[in-house]
C-alpha cells in the first residue's frame, strides 16, 4: 500500500471524519472505499 498527500477543503474533511467515526473506521479507509465505488460507478457506466 502507498502513502499519499491530497488537499482536501476543511469542510469536506470534516464531513469525512465525521462519517467514518460514525462507520467505525479510520479517515483512509472510507476515502479508499469512495475510491473504489466511484471507479465501480464509472466503470459500470462504461459498459452501459
């Protein structure tokens, strides 16, 4: 697994801190869980 840095608004972040202590998960686990359903998303699109 890699480590990386992303610029975030303050109000987004909270809100994704928010959701993930309400989850019982950690900050990178939910922003790599919205990685992978968005890609999902696009790539269900695609074949549409």
């Amino acid at each position: 697994m890699s480590t990386i840095q992303i610029v975030l608004e303050d109000e987004l972040l909270a809100e994704a801190d928010a959701q993930a202590a309400r989850d019982g998960r950690d900050r990178s686990e939910l922003i790599r869980n919205a990685i992978r359903d968005h890609l999902r998303r696009l790539r269900t699109r695609a074949l549409e």
